[in-house]
C-alpha cells in the first residue's frame, strides 16, 4: 500500500520522456505535458484538469510541486515550471532531469536486490511451522487434535508469539540500512542495542543533499539566478534539509545576508555534508565559480558514497539475521510444531 501512494522514479522518468518527445514533435510544453497526464497511472494525472481550465502552466506546476509529498515528482514538476517560465527548448533540462531519474530507480532497484536473498529466507523461515503443522494435520490429524490440548496449546501459542517477534526483528534488520536513525541513536550504548535490533540505520541527510543539489542544478541549467534557485528549491527540499532551507530563506527575504542565513542552515544541520552544499554558493559568490557544475558533481559524489555505505550495511544485515533465526524462529518451531506432537504421542501411548 505504501508503494502504491509513492510513484516509482522509473514512472517519472517515464512521464518526463513523454513531455520531452512531446515537444520534439511539435506540441507547446503545456499540451505536452497535458498529454503525459492523459495516460493512465502516470504522476502528472492530476495536472491535467488544471491544466484544461486555462491556468497558467508555471503557476499550476509549481503549486503542485509545493503539494506533492514525493520528493522526486516534486522536482519534476518544478524543472518544468521553470521550463514553462522560463520559455525556450526545453529539451536539454527535461532529458537531464530523466537521467537523474533513471539513475534513482537503478539505485532503488539495486536496494532491492541486495536485501531480496534476506527476505526471502526470511519469509521461508516464517511459513515454516504454518507448513509443517499444516502438513501434520493432513497425514496424521488425530496426533494433532490430541496435541493442541492444555500444555500443547499453551506451546503452540507462546511458539506463535515467538515467531511473530521473529519476524518482526527481521523485518527491521532487513530495513535498517535504509532508514534514518532516531534521537535515542545518538547515546552509544543504545546505538550499539539499535544496531543489533534493528540494524544499523545511516543519517539521511546526504540524500536530501543530493536531491537538493541535484534540483538546483536543474533549475540553473534553465538560466535561472542562485538566489531564485534556491528561492524555488527550498518549497520542496526533503527531511533537515529543507526546513533549513526554509528558514534561510525567510531570512534573506528578511534582509539577512545569504552566506549568513546559509551558514546557519548549515550548523542547523549539523551535517559535513550539507557544509558542502552551503560552501558551493559561497565560491559561487566570492570567486564566480559556475555553480551548476559544482552542484551536479556534489550529488553525485554523495549519490555514490551513500550507495556503498547502503550496500554495505545490507550485506551485514543479511548476517545479522542468523541472530533472531537461532534465538526466536528455531525456538518457535519447537514450540509451535514438536511439543504439541510429543505431547499428543504421549498421551495416545497412555493406556
């Protein structure tokens, strides 16, 4: 259900290469873009009626990527607001943008097939005593009645709770890795209990600077200045990230100085990682040093260096699941499936 809400990046890289060869053909960015959202399932559906009644397309793309909750479709509708404003071809920013997103859903992709192996046992080791049991019912159902009685009942159901809470400490390590740490993370000896409980869980604060450079680059390949830049990106920046961009923000507009309100949303932060980002508009200001490049460059160096602490830390979540597999899982099949049959054999042997 909760991917159902979410549109996949390959979706909108889909969508964004149907805007682009609409417009190669001929079409006016507006109709093309209302010719994308005719197609069933694609994340621009909704723009279509807005489109229909006459709005203007930048304000209406816009408003949309302000109100979206998906981070990526949100960037997508605001490099075609800026497209849409902005006037001119915009092939090139819209072909940049379906790259960004392809290389998003190869990465989401490759999470998968690193934690498949881990999920997979997982679930194999869950439908173990459903199966078995299921199994003896079928060859043997008189031992089975005879043993869900009294104390193999009371096995059954404290062997089913075990394998419950099995489950569910797999689940978290599988997807640990992927997930951001919580305040009680942040004392080591709870780091170290959250590690073997639920994984090792890395800061997301990397990835939303990786999106917002990745944004902001796309929206200056259009011509646009770096205070308007970082005035349109700001609305839709995920997580830490974007709420300090907010501020700072608020604070220019306000009559503070940028690199100030900046640098604050940077110690905010408190991320190195975010330091980068707020040093690329300083150079850009003290030294002239096209931003655009810089920006590009930053996210895709974070990109890559979060994917090899991601896959990483998959590859030791798969190890970690031996741990509930031999405290929880093992247990509860005992419990669950050879109890209730030893003490269903018994009781027949008794004259």
């Amino acid at each position: 259900m909760r991917r159902a809400r979410r549109h996949s990046p390959q979706d909108i890289s889909d969508a964004m290469r149907s805007v682009r060869e609409g417009v190669r053909g001929g079409l006016s960015l507006g109709q093309a873009i209302s010719r994308a959202a005719a197609v069933d399932g694609s994340p621009l559906a909704t723009l279509g009626p807005q489109l229909v009644s006459g709005r203007p397309v930048a304000r209406v793309l816009r408003e949309a990527a302000v109100a979206s909750p998906d981070a990526d479709l949100a960037a997508a509708m605001l490099v075609l607001a800026v497209q849409a404003q902005a006037g001119g071809d915009p092939s090139p920013a819209l072909l940049a943008a379906e790259e960004r997103m392809r290389e998003r859903a190869a990465a989401e992709r490759e999470a998968s097939s690193l934690t498949a192996q881990a999920r997979m046992s997982a679930r194999a080791m869950l439908l173990l005593s459903p199966s078995f049991l299921a199994l003896m019912a079928l060859l043997d159902p008189a031992s089975v009645r005879d043993g869900l009685r009294g104390p193999g009942l009371v096995a059954l159901i404290a062997g089913l709770c075990l394998q419950a809470l099995g489950g569910v400490w797999i689940s978290k390590l599988v997807r640990g890795p992927l997930r951001e740490p919580g305040r009680m993370s942040r004392l080591p000896i709870l780091r170290a209990l959250a590690a073997i409980v639920g994984g090792r869980k890395r800061s997301t604060v990397p990835v939303e600077v990786a999106h917002t450079a990745d944004v902001c680059a796309l929206v200056l390949g259009s011509g646009v200045a770096p205070v308007r830049a970082l005035e349109l990106v700001a609305p839709i920046a995920p997580g830490t990230v974007g709420e300090a961009l907010r501020r700072a923000v608020a604070e220019t507009r306000a009559g503070a100085s940028r690199s100030d309100a900046l640098r604050r949303a940077s110690e905010e932060v408190g991320d190195p990682q975010m330091t980068r980002f707020v040093d690329a508009f300083a150079s850009a200001d003290r030294l002239g040093v096209p931003l655009a490049p810089t920006l590009r460059a930053l996210g895709d160096d974070l990109r890559r260096d979060h994917a090899a602490a991601v896959i990483s830390d998959v590859r030791a979540a798969s190890v970690k699941v031996l741990l509930p597999l031999g405290l929880l899982i093992l247990p509860a099949f005992v419990l669950a499936c050879l109890v209730p049959l030893v003490l269903g054999g018994l009781d027949r042997l008794q004259p």
